[in-house]
C-alpha cells in the first residue's frame, strides 16, 4: 500500500445499552493522503463530517464541513462498499488530517443483539461483535480492506452490571461514570476490531489469560482451560518467537455465535458450545492462539488470499499440537480434517473454483463465501509442502520467525511470503524448486482441485488403523459375524477425533441397509448419547439420512436443547433433504421461541424449500399462511442478512470453521 495512504489511529466514542437500540458514535480518524470510508446501508451518516488539518486555519481549505446522506445501496460485498468522500478536500501527500464522522449503527450485520433468554444465565442482555471479513463497515465506517491496519481507541459506556470487553491491549473502567476505555497499541485491520457486553465474569488461567463467561459456564471453562493456554503459548513462543498482544484472555459467547472461533487481538471469541466436546475445544483454542502470529500481525492484504493467514495458522497448531501432545494426536486431527476436505471435493467436484487458493472474488460476492475447507487445508497442505522442501519443520521454524519478525503488524500477498522463503533458503532458490514439474508454486495457488501433495500421516496410525478396522467390519458380509466382531472393540476408549472419524466414514456411505443401520444402532446408540455434541450430531445425521425411525425421539431432544447454529442447521438440511420435513417442520415449531431470530431464518429457508404454501415455517399448525398464527419473519422469501442461504449438500459440520 503506498504510503500517500496511510492510517495512522481511529477513534470510537460510543454509547451501549442493555437493551437493544441503535449504537451511536463519533468516529475519528487521523491520517495522511485521501482515502474512500466504507460503510454498511445500517450505518446512518446523518451528521456533521469534519475534515482538520492540525495547525491550519478554521478558514483553510482544508477544512469542510458537510452532511453525509443516509447510505441506500451497499451491499455486505466487498466489490460494493458505500463510500463517502467529502467533498472539496484535497490534502497534499503525506499532510496530516483528522476527519470525525458522526453516525448511528441500527440494523447492522456486524452487531448481534441477544434478549436474556438467549443467553446460558437467561439473566441480562447481551451483544457481541463479528466482523470478519466485511461486516465492521456495519459497526463504524472503516477502510473496510485487511490491507489497511492502524492501532485504535475507544469509549464504551455501559448499564451498572454490565461487562464490557473489546479487543484491545489495554482498558480501564470509570466506575461512577459507567464507561470502558480501550485502546490498541498495535495496528490492526478493521475487521479485528471486536466488541462484546453482558453478564459476563472472569477467572485467571494462567500468569496472562483469563476466561470471560457467564458465571453458570465460568466454572466449566475454567476447569477445562486452566494452565493450558500458557502452555500453548509458551509452545508457540519457542517456534515462533515473543508474544506480541500482551494478553491472550478468552470470552465464551451464547450458543447465537455463529461460527465456532474468532482470533479477535487480546480476546478470542468462541462459541460456549464447543465446552463440552474437549479435543475441539483445544485445537479450536491453539488454532486462535496461532493466529496470534499468522493473521493478526501478518495479515492476508487481500481476501483472495485468506490461505495466507489460515493455512499458515493451521501449519502452527499442529506444530504447537506436536510439541504439546504429540505427533500421533496431531496425524489424527489431520487425517480427519482431510477427510472433510476431499468429501468436500467430492461433492463440489475438483475444477470448482473455490478450491483454488487464490480463489477470485466476484463482485458482489461476501468474501466470507470464500472461506472453506480449501483455505485452511489445501493452505495447509502447501505449506507443509514449503516445510519440507527446505529440509523439516525445525528449519522451517526458523523461516518462520523471520518471516514474522519482519512483516509483523503489516500485510502482504503470497508473493511476499514465497520470495521471504527462497531467499532464506537461497540453496532451494538455485535449484528452482518453485518451478518443480508438478509441484509450481504457482500451481498450488492457481489450480483447482485437490492439494498436489499431502502430509506423511504413518505417525498417527496407531490412532487411525482401529477407525479403518471398525468401519470395514461394519461394511463386510455377513453381518452378524461383522456385528459380533465389532461389538468386541470399546470405541468408549477412544478419542472424539477417532469416533467421529469413524462417524464421519457412516455417514459418507449413507444411506446403508437398514439391517446394519440397526444393529449400529442397538451397538452404540446408548453409548454415543452419552458423549459430546460433535459426536452425537454426527450419529444423528446417520439416523436421519438412514430414515431410521426408531431414534428419531433421539434427535428430537437433541434438537429441543441445541440454539447454535453449528448443531442444528446440518440436522435441519438433512431432515428436509429426505422423507422427514414433516417431523423437521413439527420440531421447529415447538423450539423457534428459543432460536436466536438470525438462526430461525435461516432455518426458516431450509425448511421452505420444497414446502407448499400450506406448510409454510413459522406458522402454528392450522394456521392461515400470513395469518394471526404466523411470524412475519417466517415467510419463506425471507432472507438472512449476512447469512448464505442454504442449498448446498455441504454439511456445516464439514467446515466447523474457525476464523
């Protein structure tokens, strides 16, 4: 980015509530040269827009002063921001400005607004935040590109009781006044700016963590995290290099949060429903610690190449898995993560162009839509490559830390990185390994379809060989030998990666003879009802898929205590994708009152489609479509906000993503 636009600091002052209402809020930014803001149709930018050149006159003709009318025509898309230029300001190169842009955030993508029966405590209100990639243009007019960082402050003031966190290095709280102060020393790009309030309460984990969570999960989350995150980091230091943020604390949000983690500076969002599945929750927490390095001080300069910050930070955790749990637990949790990748690939076939690494983005298009397994997979597949190439991941450590020693708290393109490669490694650079028959690195990033190599994965095979064992008894003639011999292996021994691995296999082979969905049924559906939600969803989607009704009471409950959209949504596509939408549509009447209104549209979608009008989601049964019975909101061209609409046999299990 040239340096005629630069961003140097922005400033938020802001009012919250406890209850939902618009945010409001000056925004301050100073800089130098001229550079377009971005803003979401929610933002209203009905005020005052000043635009000072410290030191001048009142007079000068740097100074304007005009009314910014109400955004109309923007969409979530990063090809079609809103943008505002104030008019007549031209400031010479590299002169220092200020502008304040003064606006209200009403019906905003970014900002997630929850009543207190949506929450775990059912206590107080709650919001949060969730701005990648595009959404923050929805919570203060920003340079809405990762190409942009600068550091930045803000004032918060909140209702007595309630808990305000954003990401940021350092906050105080003005008691008598009820306002939070925040500010971020390092540069950060817009969307890492984070925000979260409610009935909130911390406990130390370690010397520089802490967790944030609503007091009925804070002994949960304690109790599962403790020492752990130093260790991780301390794990990712000795890689690495230093820990740049200060402190790493975690907030675990209500089940509304949409997706699993957010590698938010300083504070890691992550959904409270991943608590009771224990090896995601730690790889899902090491893979937010990675990103510490890989992302939020080097960051993607475009969303074409998210693979930069997601392959790079998937490399770290199971380099940090390695050194922490050992490489059989890490082969594990790779053989099952490129399972998904090539049953993915299966279904979009290999020349979609999604699974490139530099995938194109559209105009029009939600750069979101590009995150997929192939961003953090085939990424990370490419740069285990690169390990290898230069002689072991001990070598490529050293890489690096140089690497982000030197582009620390800046962006860059893939460029950037592979030339930092082949010149610290000059011997590969002689030997042209970037142009290997095959294997060019601009194949990696250009070609469709699956990844041109993968990673030696016989060092988890002690854990991997008993889930292909297991899965070929279950396939095999005659059953009732098959049946016997596999009763005899106690998968209750196991860990959930192996489980749902073998899950996962099932479900791929869907639909099976019902005889074998029986007798798996009588083996294990007891035993897998007692396990976590990752295992159990996947038994339950065998149960759908298979149209196997005597454990549908089973997915029932399963559904009558699930709010998060990670548990329900696969469960839902499979329902109406078969024999079951009757049954979907009976479940969703009875438990939308406690569904999060983002996520009842959602489903609200995927249950119309291929309704008649007779059956249409969100009214009572027998009532009149768009009668006194029926949600306004619950009719089925209603759309989503910032949410893809559903269609795709992909299962949101199959992506289970972590920014």
């Amino acid at each position: 980015m040239p340096a005629l636009h630069r961003r140097e600091h922005v400033s938020l002052d802001r009012v919250t509530g406890a209850e939902r209402k618009p945010i409001s809020g000056a925004r301050d930014t100073q800089g130098s040269g001229q550079r377009a803001v971005e803003a979401d149709p929610s933002l209203l930018q009905g005020y005052a827009t000043e635009c000072e050149v410290p030191g001048g006159p009142r007079q000068s003709p740097f100074f304007r002063r005009s009314r910014v009318l109400p955004c109309n025509s923007s969409t979530m898309a990063a090809a079609s921001p809103t943008r505002r230029v104030l008019p007549g300001v031209q400031v010479p190169a590299h002169q220092p400005f200020q502008v304040i842009l003064r606006y209200t955030s009403t019906d905003a993508p970014a900002i997630w607004w929850l009543e207190p029966e949506l929450t775990y405590g059912s206590a107080k209100p709650f919001v949060f935040t969730q701005g990648h990639s595009v959404c923050n243009r929805s919570f203060f007019p920003c340079f809405d590109t990762p190409a942009v960082k600068c550091t930045y402050s803000a004032v918060v003031k909140a209702p007595s009781g309630v808990q305000v966190l954003m990401s940021a290095t350092q906050s105080t709280f003005v008691e008598e006044e009820g306002v939070y102060c925040f500010h971020m020393e390092h540069p950060v790009p817009a969307y890492l700016v984070a925000l979260v309030a409610g009935d909130l309460k911390p406990a130390d984990i370690g010397p520089r963590s802490r967790v944030w969570a609503e007091p009925c999960l804070l002994p949960t989350a304690t109790s599962k995290l403790s020492g752990a995150v130093e260790q991780w980091l301390s794990a990712a230091e000795r890689l690495y290099g230093p820990y740049m943020w200060g402190r790493y604390d975690i907030v675990f949000l209500p089940p509304s949060f949409p997706i699993v983690a957010m590698e938010n500076p300083c504070l890691t969002f992550i959904i409270s429903s991943i608590l009771e599945s224990d090896e995601f929750l730690v790889i899902d927490v090491i893979h937010e610690v990675a990103h510490s390095w890989f992302g939020n001080a080097v960051t993607n300069a475009t969303w074409e190449e998210m693979w930069l910050s997601e392959g790079l930070a998937t490399y770290a955790q199971r380099r940090i898995t390695t050194e922490t749990y050992g490489a059989a637990f890490t082969c594990l949790e790779t053989a099952f993560r490129l399972d998904a990748l090539h049953r993915q690939m299966r279904l979009l076939g290999e020349d979609s162009p999604v699974s490139k690494l530099q995938a194109k983005l559209e105009p029009g298009v939600n750069p979101s839509h590009l995150m997929n397994l192939f961003t953090y997979e085939k990424g990370y597949c490419f740069v285990y490559y690169l390990s290898q190439l230069c002689g072991g991941p001990q070598r490529f450590d050293g890489f690096l830390r140089a690497y982000v020693e030197k582009y620390k708290f800046s962006s860059v393109v893939a460029q950037d990185l592979l030339d930092s490669f082949l010149s610290f490694f000059p011997e590969l650079k002689e030997q042209s390994v970037d142009c290997r028959a095959g294997l060019e690195f601009e194949r990696w990033l250009n070609a469709t379809g699956p990844p041109l190599a993968e990673p030696d994965l016989s060092q988890g095979s002690s854990l991997t060989r008993p889930v292909e064992a297991l899965f070929q008894l279950w396939t095999a003639e005659p059953l009732d030998q098959a049946a016997a011999s596999a009763s005899a292996i106690d998968i209750s021994k196991w860990r959930t990666f192996q489980t749902a691995l073998f899950l996962d296999r099932l479900l791929d082979g869907s639909p099976l003879p019902q005889e074998v969905v029986m007798s798996l049924s009588e083996c294990y559906s007891s035993l897998l009802d007692s396990m976590n939600a990752e295992i159990r969803i996947r038994w339950l989607q065998i149960v759908v898929r298979n149209d196997y009704y005597p454990d549908l009471h089973r997915v029932r409950r399963f559904l009558e205590s699930q709010m998060s959209r990670m548990y329900t949504i696969p469960l839902y596509e499979d329902l109406c994708t078969g024999t079951l939408k009757s049954f979907a549509l009976e479940v969703f009447y009875q438990t939308q009152g406690r569904l999060h209104p983002n996520l009842r549209r959602t489903i609200q979608q995927i249950l119309s489609q291929g309704l008649g009008p007779s059956a249409e989601p969100g009214a009572e049964p027998g009532a009149e479509p768009g009668g006194p019975g029926a949600d306004a909101d619950a009719r089925p061209q209603a759309l989503l906000r910032g949410d893809e609409a559903p269609g795709s046999t992909i299962s949101l299990r199959d992506v289970n993503v972590s920014a």
